[in-house]
C-alpha cells in the first residue's frame, strides 16, 4: 500500500497548490462470497445509499455513503448542469483504478423528476429535480470479479488520515457475512388516490384525442400505504430482488427516505461507442395458465391499439439514436417480454455512437418517451399537468448511473415507490388512445400496481 500512501501525499500537495477539493479515487479487485448480502450494508453503514442490479445480473451495484451530492432544481438544464458539475469534478481528480470493467471507479447515481414544472408536492422534499451521488465506497459486482471503489474528496487541509478511510471500508467489506432479511412491517391502511376522478380524467382525455389533437397522453395515478412501523430499504429490496428477477430494481435515498423498485424499461445505456435502448409500450397480464398465457401474448401481439402505440415508441426512439449514432439497429417487429406479472411488446434499439455523443445527452433527449409522456410530447405533457392531479416526483423520470469514462445506464423509474418512514407512495401508469377505455385502463394501473404491493404486503397483489 505504500503507492497509495505516495499517490496521496501527490493529491495533497495538488490541493494545496490549486487551493480547491480534489477526488481521489482507488479501486481494488475484491473477494466477496456473499454477493447479495452486501445490501444489507445499506442502513448499518450510511445515511446516503443506491443498490443497482440488472435483470441479467451482469451488474450489481451498491453505493454507501456520499461524498459529493450534486442537487439542482432547475427546469431547463438539469441535464447539462450535472454532466458539467461532473466533469469539473473529474478534471483534477487522482484516480486509481486497476481494470476496465464499466462501473468502477468514481461514479455518479441518482435521478431526474419526470417533469421540473410541476408543483411539488410534500413526500418529494428531500428530492431535487436532479439528484446525483457519488459514494464514498462502492461495490461493483459482476458474474466474474467483484470490485471496492472508495472515494475521498481531498481539501487544501487534509492529511494521510484519508488512507485510514480506504483501509476502514476495506475491513467493513471484508467483515460482512451472510445477511439476515429485514421483515416488511403490517400494513394499517391502502388508499386509493381518487380513483373516480382519475377514470373521468381518462374519460375527458379520450374526447381530447378524438378530435385529432394528440395521438397518446399517458395517465398515472398513486395509492397511499400506512405501516404500523417503519419500512428499511433492506426488507423492500429483499422481496424485489426475489419477485421481480427479470426486471431492473434499485433503491435509491436515505434509511427513512428512499425510492425503489422493479422496473422492466432501460431508457439508454452507454458502453464505449454501444448504445442501447428498450422500446416497450402495449401491455397485458400474465396467466399461471401456460396456454392461457400463451393466448394472453397472441392477443397481445395482435392487438391494434397495443401495436399503435409501442409503434409511437418505437418511431420516437429511432429519430433520437438516428441523431446521435453513426449507425442504428432496429427490429421490424416487437417480440413479448414477460416479467412475472405483465407481458409487454418489446423491441429493442441499437446503435453506434458519433464521438461527441455522451449518456446524458441521449438521456435527455430520450425523456419522456411516448410510454411515459404521450405524443407529441410537448402537448402530452400539458395534458398530463393539467389533468393528472399529482406530482409523479421521480416516478417514470430516468435513474441510472454514470462512470467517469462515460459509460452508464439509465432506466425508466416505473414499478416504483415512496417510502418514508411508516408511509409509502406506489405509482402506476397507462397510455390513453383515441380507442382506450376508462374502466380497462384502471384495471391495467391495477395491474402495474402489483410489483410494488407484492414487495410491500399489499392487498390485491395476484
């Protein structure tokens, strides 16, 4: 350890010289032989954390502690103030760091709010229209080699004590052993949010479409749980991480403050000059049935409004990737994607990125796309202000995660929930067509509910 205790003292002496913090990153490869207890680590060792896993498990992620919070409330450039603030961050900073593999070292996670100009509403406080943290010690976990990341904001007035940080979390890691899963506490109460406004909501939205002036505008509402105790972001994750294998889940926030979920929807993703992306819109419910099922997803895929719809995607995403790739891979026809309560028409959408075209870029040219918003956009999203009665705060906007060589992901934050202390907030949506139906589109939010009340112990989950 005597190179880190010289790359140090070089990282001092630079922030003395330049009389500003500096980042100092180090990673090493790390054996880690209980890969899923580390989440248990969340609230017995910070205030600030993420959990972060693929649905392939290719990636785990676990962020604890923060070191740098980046927090904006602006409308118009959220999107860039963060890729600037980041790249400030990065230009001085001492990072070591052994491999290649994309999410190690110094890396930013966090979230952007579905829309800026809402009015936000009291269970949002604590999250910015942008908010991005770059832990003090990370996990990576992939299927071959686990790696730790600490990082250590350097001041013109620090000394060698930052190696005592490096050597701590390293123990702290190594420590850990098989976890013990927290229990979801009762719940005291499940409301409903206005459910008859909201199906009069979609009612007067379907005349709106009829007379031209929009093709889709996306609807959400929110159901309101009470618990007789509070709920820990380890009890939620467990359940997700065992109901929901096929899906996205992360979390998000502080002990007492957190989101989560199970989402199935990648928005983009950044390896190198590789983009991806998920077209998915048309939905519906999964049957324990085999046969059923199987009709259930030829109805699915057979289905007018459902194809209209995932094609309004489909077209939307295709136009963003032909702007900033060189080349562009696109299906001619969705397939089914199933997740363990709804089956979804998926295509998926590749392309090679031009040089100067970064993650956050493609991030915000992407959101919201025509499964979360509506189309056209612009109109969509005045609609949804002006009828949908509540602030989706960070439901259905992009979380994702950043590394400092420009690789990353960003999913969309749909199967998702709130929770504070003793309360949470679950969320759910659905596309509006000239031919939709209030009563079925209920159900389908019904439906979308499920994820969350199954991890949560709600009612109405099967």
């Amino acid at each position: 350890m005597e190179y880190i205790h010289q790359e140090l003292e070089t990282a001092l002496r630079k922030a003395k010289e330049l009389k500003k913090d500096i980042l100092f990153s180090y990673t090493e490869r790390m054996d880690l032989p209980y890969p899923h207890a580390y989440y248990s680590s969340i609230t017995q060792n910070s205030k600030e954390h993420f959990y972060w896993k693929d649905p392939q498990n290719e990636t785990i992620l676990i962020g604890l502690g923060s070191v740098f919070q980046l927090k904006s409330d602006q409308v118009n450039e959220r999107f860039q103030l963060v890729e600037e603030k980041w790249s400030k961050t990065l230009e001085n900073a001492s990072i070591h760091n052994p491999t290649d593999q994309p999410g190690t070292g110094p890396m930013l996670f966090g979230s952007f709010a579905f829309d800026p100009t809402n009015r936000k509403e009291p269970e949002w406080e604590g999250f910015s229209n942008a908010v991005f943290y770059l832990p003090e010690a990370m996990l990576t976990i992939t299927e071959k080699e686990s790696f730790l990341t600490v990082n250590v904001m350097i001041q013109s007035g620090s000394n060698l004590s930052c190696f005592d940080r490096i050597e701590q979390w390293k123990s702290k890691i190594i420590s850990i052993s098989d976890h013990t899963v927290e229990i979801v506490p009762e719940i005291k109460n499940q409301e409903e949010i206005h459910p008859i406004e909201w199906k009069d909501s979609v009612a007067n939205t379907i005349s709106l479409l009829k007379k031209g002036y929009l093709n889709k505008v996306v609807l959400a509402r929110k159901m309101k749980l009470q618990f007789n105790d509070i709920v820990l972001p380890t009890a939620t994750l467990h359940h997700l991480l065992e109901q929901q294998k096929d899906s996205y889940v992360f979390s998000f926030g502080t002990e007492t403050n957190f989101f989560t979920g199970a989402s199935p929807e990648r928005l983009v993703k950044k390896l190198g000059g590789n983009i991806l992306s998920t077209c998915l819109a048309g939905s519906i419910k999964r049957s324990s049935d085999k046969e059923i099922d199987e009709k259930l997803g030829k109805m699915l895929m057979e289905d007018k409004k459902n194809r209209q719809e995932h094609q309004l995607v489909v077209s939307m995403i295709a136009d963003v990737f032909h702007k900033y790739c060189i080349a562009v891979d696109i299906p001619n026809a969705p397939i089914l994607m199933k997740t363990r309560d709804i089956q979804h028409l998926y295509t998926p959408v590749r392309g090679k990125a031009k040089e100067e075209a970064s993650l956050l870029q493609m991030v915000e040219s992407l959101h919201p796309t025509p499964a979360l918003g509506g189309t056209p956009r612009d109109e969509a999203l005045k609609v949804i202000r002006d009828v949908e009665n509540m602030d989706r705060g960070l439901y259905a906007g992009p979380i994702g995660w950043m590394d400092y060589r420009g690789n990353g992901e960003f999913i969309v934050a749909i199967r998702s929930g709130l929770i504070k202390g003793n309360e949470a907030f679950i969320y759910a949506g659905c596309g509006i067509v000239a031919d939709s139906n209030p009563e079925d589109e209920y159900l389908e939010t019904n439906i979308k509910f499920r994820p969350m009340l199954r991890a949560l112990g709600g009612k109405n989950n099967e």
